[in-house]
C-alpha cells in the first residue's frame, strides 16, 4: 500500500484529505505545519507528499525545497486555495499543482498518476 504524508495547516483539510485518501486505497499520515512533515518523512518514508504553501512557520515553499534536497526523486503535489501562486518560481520544484476544492478528484488524478 502506497503510503502518503498531507501537510496541511488546517485541521478540517487534513481529516478531508485522510479520509478520502484512505478511501481510495492509500495508508494517509498527517502533519500540521513543516517541521513536524519533516519529522514523519524520515519516520514514515512516504511515497508521495502533498504540501499546503501558505503555513505559519515554515511555508510550503521552504518545505518543498528542504524535502527536494534530501529526497530528488520523492513525488510532491502542491495543494493550495491560491491559484495565482502557480507561477511562482518557488513551486516549480513540485511534481503537480493542484487549487483546493471540495471536490477531491483532480487531486485524486494527479496522485494516481505520480504513483503508478
């Protein structure tokens, strides 16, 4: 079971994205802001990680960057409410960029993608 690390500052989104995740076949851990997502990727060894950008502390970006400097190959989907922030030289590091949604399926696509 491919295993998948969300950070995400906003408990609701967590929950959502553990939910619906877990539903669709994959072993879900969760982490509120980037410190702790680096703790659990040396822990949990993820297959894949999904980064909210705007967190108090360490933003999306900074994590993205730390993450790609020890694990290259590690595929990282970007999900975020600010589309506007897709040109960004920071996010280009990512392997998908996704806006947030109440509906989960572009998120769901591009994961099943990187994934298989």
């Amino acid at each position: 079971m491919k295993k998948i690390l969300v950070v995400d500052d906003e408990e609701a989104i967590r929950l959502l994205y553990r939910e619906e995740l877990t539903e669709a076949g994959y072993d879900v851990d969760v982490a509120q802001d980037g410190a702790e997502a680096l703790r659990k990727l040396e822990q949990a060894q993820p297959d894949l990680m999904t980064i909210d950008l705007r967190m108090p502390g360490m933003d999306g970006i900074e994590l993205l960057s730390r993450v790609r400097a020890m694990h290259r190959e590690l595929p990282i989907v970007i999900s975020t409410a600010y589309g506007d922030l897709r040109s960004e030289f920071g996010t280009w590091a990512s392997d998908a960029y996704v806006t947030k949604s109440a509906d989960l399926q572009e998120l769901k696509s591009k994961i099943a993608e990187l994934l298989k």
